[in-house]
C-alpha cells in the first residue's frame, strides 16, 4: 500500500507539486475538482480510504 498526503485546500497546488517533486506521493483537494468545497468531514473521509 501506498501512502499519500493529501493537502486540505487551504494549501496551493504549487505546494503539492514541489512534494511530488521530492519524491513524495501527494494530492491537492485544489486539483482535484470532485474534493473542492467539500466540507472537512468528506475530505477526512477519502483521506483515509
């Protein structure tokens, strides 16, 4: 398994983007247009799937 950060949407995409290019697996709710505006308790929930 795979683990990934996933950046709340109070963080850029740019911050997202030099992560992954140091190596890390990370995803930003802000690039992803189905997490955006969701409330916390719906990102937690993908978070952790």
């Amino acid at each position: 398994m795979t683990e990934v950060l996933l950046l709340d949407e109070h963080f850029s995409a740019e911050i997202a983007r030099a992560v992954r290019e140091r190596g890390y697996s990370c995803q930003c709710v802000n690039e992803e247009d189905d997490l955006r505006g969701r409330p916390d308790e719906q990102i937690a929930a993908v978070a952790v799937e």
